[in-house]
C-alpha cells in the first residue's frame, strides 16, 4: 500500500511541474488570468505532492520514547496540510487573479497557445488521473469512489485523486473561458473562468480538510475489522463478557487495538496472563495492521458497549 502511494504522488510530481511551467509560459505570452490560475493551480499541486512524500517519509520513522506508537499520523497531518494550502494559495490566488480580471479586463493574444498548452495538459493530468483511480480502486473494489473515500485510511490515495480530478475539471474551465473570450470579445469570461477554478480548488478544499480532519483526531479501526476481533476474543473459554473494543489508526498501517474484558471469576491470574498472550497473537495474526494490543481486566460494564454499537 505504502509502496503505491510513492507511485501516485511521483507520478503525479512530475506531471504537475511539467505541466506547470508550461502553463506559465503560455500565460505570460498570451496574458490570460485563466491560463494563470491554471498554472498557479500546478505550482500549488506540484509543492502538495512534495509534502505528501515528505509526510510518508516521516510516517515510516520507528517508534521512539517520545513518539511510543511511532509517526504514522505523520502522513496525515500532511495531508491536512495540503488541504489548506489548496484552498489559502490555490483558491485564494485563483479567485484574486480572476476578480481583478474582470474589474480590468486584458485580451488574451494568441490564444492558439493556450488551446494547445491546455490539450497538452488535459492529457498528461488525465493520465495521471487514470493512474491514480486504478491504484485506489485496487485497495476499494468493494466501494464507490465517495465510499472509500469515507472509510479509507490512506489520505494520499484520495489527496491525489482529488487534486487531479480537480486539475481536469480546471483545465475545461479554463479552455472553455478562453474560447469565449477569444470568440466573442467579452473579456471578462477569462477573469470569470479564474474565479470559478478558484471556486472548484476551494471546495476540493474543504473536502479534503475534512476527510482527514477524522484520520488526524483518531478514527477507529473498519467496523468489520472491530466486529471480527470481538468475536475472535470472545472464543476463548475463560471469556465472560467484552466490555468494549476500542481501536484507532496511529496511521494506514497501523491499528492500536484495547480491549475490555470480564473474565470469568474461578480463572487464575496466571491462566489470564496466558489468554492474553494467546489472544495478541491470534489476533496480530489474523490482522497484520493490528500492531499493538492492550487488555483490561474490568468487571463487566453496563454502558461501555455502547461505543461500540
């Protein structure tokens, strides 16, 4: 998994800095504002993905006495980190170029280039769009985009999914804004494109921010993978009752699992000791991403299923 999200943001790198500088350049000889919220919209994806590689790297580091379940939410406080710039630099540039365009419009010369430029990039971003959907559905296959999206635990996946399906959406935008600028001497429709790639990098935004805003805080483990561990506890003979299950993702490959558990009166301290020690494994077992387990001898409680349910 950790290995196809290097594949995505690497691909999606040098497709973004390529593209890039080529939307610059067109934007400077043809002074479109479209053309350049496009290229400022690259730039900002191109520094995203840099991040995105930074936050895996730092995700990989080993657990330490200050960092104890080791750095895997790295990965995803950066990627609450590009969500936020999409919308500060992205956004915020696009709809200020495209607002001050409008207030002063400014023919677009040449506007051949941008046609070409904008085909040129609509099939390197579509590329790697495309490259990007099939690495995410391999891991998704049993969901819709949306859905997976909503319980997936690898941010890098849908980070770069959404950047390049908000790319594609901004490139028809801008060629549509150009064309009719150029076609029907209404200047303004170039500012108005601006403003409304703004407007789609501001909402991708959003979503992002709050997609990994749950990753960030501590979502629990798939309410399967839960389920199953319940179950798995609940075969072993001295086993009362489970009081509760509780899990969370210290990052994509890594489930803190506690478990609450009223074992039965007439079981010995030390047969207890050997249930547990039999109950890591076989869990760690049957879910590799199940790094670290911690159980409680409680008496059985009323309300903490509840959590649970």
């Amino acid at each position: 998994m950790a290995g196809s999200s290097k594949k995505v943001i690497m691909a999606a790198l040098v497709g973004n800095l390529l593209v890039s500088i080529t939307k610059f350049t067109a934007a400077y000889l043809t002074r479109s504002s479209a053309m350049f919220s496009e290229g400022i919209h690259s730039l900002v994806d191109t520094g995203n993905q840099v991040l995105l590689l930074y936050g895996l790297k730092r995700s990989k580091l080993p657990a330490d006495k200050h960092f104890p379940f080791g750095h895997g939410k790295e990965i995803y406080f950066w990627s609450f980190v590009v969500a936020i710039l999409i919308f500060a630099v992205g956004a915020g540039i696009s709809i200020y170029e495209g607002i001050k365009h409008i207030i002063e419009p400014v023919e677009v010369k040449d506007a051949y280039i941008n046609y070409i430029v904008l085909s040129i990039a609509i099939v390197f971003e579509g590329a790697a769009w495309l490259f990007a959907y099939r690495e995410f559905k391999k891991d998704n296959t049993k969901f819709s985009i949306i859905k997976s999206v909503k319980v997936g635990k690898d941010p890098v996946m849908f980070v770069v999914l959404f950047e390049d399906s908000a790319a594609l959406l901004g490139l028809f935008v801008a060629m549509l804004g150009i064309f009719l600028s150029d076609y029907t001497g209404i200047l303004i429709f170039d500012g108005i494109a601006s403003v409304i790639i703004g407007v789609i990098l501001a909402l991708t935004a959003m979503w992002l921010a709050v997609e990994t805003k749950g990753l960030l805080i501590g979502e629990s483990a798939d309410p399967d993978i839960v389920r199953s561990i319940k179950a798995l506890a609940n075969e072993f003979d001295e086993v009362d009752y489970i009081n509760e299950v509780l899990t969370m993702h210290m990052g994509p490959q890594y489930i803190l699992v506690n478990l609450s558990i009223d074992f039965h009166d007439q079981v010995k301290a030390g047969k207890i000791e050997q249930v547990i020690s039999d109950m890591d494994k076989r869990i760690k077992q049957k879910f590799p991403l199940v790094k670290r387990i911690f159980v409680e001898a409680e008496a059985r409680g009323e309300l903490k299923d509840n959590i649970n349910e």
